[in-house]
C-alpha cells in the first residue's frame, strides 16, 4: 500500500511513517492516525512560505488523522497545514483596540512589544475555524443540515461500549509570547457501531479572551453515515473566571481549571452552531 501522503504532497521518511502511523478497521471505514516528533527547521521555513504567516511554536507538521470510507472513497481528515491555512490572514479579526489595550495593561508589557503585537497582519491566536478536509468521490458529501433535526446521538455516545481504538494527536500549539495559549488536538474513540472524533482549538489569552472551537466528526458504522458537527463559543476573560466561581470552585482551583478546555468550554457563549451529514451508503 503507498504511504498516505501530507498535505503537500510529501512523506516522511518510511521508517517514521511506518512506526508512528495506526490504522484501524471498522464496518466500511479505515481510521488513520500519524504521530511524528516537531517540524524541524526546513520544514517550517517551507511551511512559512506557502501560509505567509509565522508558524506557532509547536507545530507537528507530519502529524494526520483521517476517517476513509472504503466502498466510495469518501474521506476527512485533520493536519497542521489546511488548519493554520485557515487563520485569519488579513488582521481583520485579531485581537485590538480595547482587548489589546487590556491585555497590555494586565500583563504589563512594554509599548514596543505591545506595538509590534498588534500590527502584524495575521491572527497572532491562530484562531483557526477547521473543518477538516473532506475529499468526496461523485456526488455524496457533507451537505448542511438543520441542527434542531439532525443531530450527534449523545446518549448513545455516553454508553460505557468497549472503546476499540482511541488515539489523541497534537496538530499545533503555541504560548502566545507566554500570554495564554492556543492549540489544536484532534482525539478519537472508535466503538463496535459508532465513533467519535473532536478536533478542538483552544484559545485563552490572559486577562482578556478565551475560545473554544470545535469540530466534531460522529460515524454509525452500521448506516454508514456521517454527520459534521461545528461549534464556536467564546467569552471574556472576566466572564469565564465568574462561570467557574458559580461551580463552586476556590480561586486557586480557578487558576489551575482556566487552563483546561474540558472545563472551561461549558461557562462559554455559543458563537457560531451548524451541523452536516451524509448518507455513504450504496
């Protein structure tokens, strides 16, 4: 079998790809998971100059997750590459003015540094809205769907089924100048009948924002069907630190949870909601 290529179009060295690759087999569906170590120079420069932007700190660019369904072809996947291609590159929607202003008192950062910031024409919070990239063979793809009608079945998810695959791969990461963070981690759980993958951007800027983005890929291998579920949700700073004060915790524990996505996603505003399926049965 010819190696999966990268998005690019090129491979790692055999040797990596065959030990860091994990396929799996369920129903109609191969599952794909590929973990390699971080990019090293040459590939980030090459990286660079095909986004123009600045590469996050951490990036795994070999690093892929793909969903295939064998009887048409029919694909999704998740890499490093499509998703920094979708950071904002014009500046339009990065943080300033008054969240800039705020964060640059907080944190007490000098003029200069907060200058320099603030003008550079990208999203510095590589605040990636990511989908995944589906490949389709003749007409049958993700068409979108009414969410108050189709929906990801949670309570057959929350079911204790025997997880059969589970993987979690690192696409990027980055401190954001040790103001915050910003990541994107793709995890997956395959069960006999039906799997679930989250591809999640999480962003927290101290003092000033925090987002949570998610790409939720659902699939009952017994229909063959799959249904695309995306989720935006974003708060202030402020209003994240009240929502979790509500739960009860202290503000020590707050410290420690504002650092974790699990636990700060609920206390977030839903900003942007839609959800797609399709049908791959013959």
């Amino acid at each position: 079998m010819a190696s999966p290529a990268l998005p690019n179009g090129t491979h790692p060295p055999p040797p990596d790809l065959s030990s860091a690759t994990k396929t799996h087999t369920q129903g109609n569906f191969t599952i794909l998971s590929r973990k390699l170590p971080i990019s090293k120079a040459g590939p980030i420069s090459a990286l660079e100059s095909r986004l123009h932007i600045p590469i996050p700190e951490m990036i795994f660019g070999d690093n892929l997750v793909s969903i295939t369904h064998r009887p048409t072809n029919w694909s999704i996947s998740f890499s490093a590459e499509p998703a920094l291609d979708r950071v904002d590159k014009t500046g339009e929607n990065m943080l300033r003015v008054a969240h800039s202003s705020s964060w640059s008192a907080s944190r007490e950062q000098s003029e200069a540094m907060h200058i320099r910031e603030v003008v550079r024409p990208f999203d510095w919070t590589y605040s990636t809205a990511y989908f995944g990239n589906e490949r389709k063979e003749g007409e049958k793809g993700l068409e979108e769907q009414d969410p108050r009608s189709k929906q990801i079945p949670l309570e057959l998810l929350r079911r204790r089924d025997p997880i059969l695959f589970f993987d979690e791969v690192v696409l990027y990461e980055s401190e954001l100048d040790d103001n915050g963070i910003s990541s994107l981690t793709v995890k997956l759980r395959v069960m006999e009948q039906r799997m679930l993958l989250l591809c999640r951007l999480f962003m927290r800027v101290d003092g000033v924002l925090v987002r949570v983005r998610d790409t939720r890929v659902y699939v009952d291998f017994e229909r063959d069907e799959v249904i695309r579920e995306f989720t935006a949700k974003e708060s202030t700073f402020e209003e994240v630190r009240r929502g979790l004060l509500m739960t009860g915790l202290r503000p020590d524990e707050i410290i420690v949870a504002m650092r974790d996505s699990n636990q700060v996603a609920p206390t977030l505003k839903v900003v942007e909601h839609h959800v797609e399926s399709v049908n791959l049965a013959a």
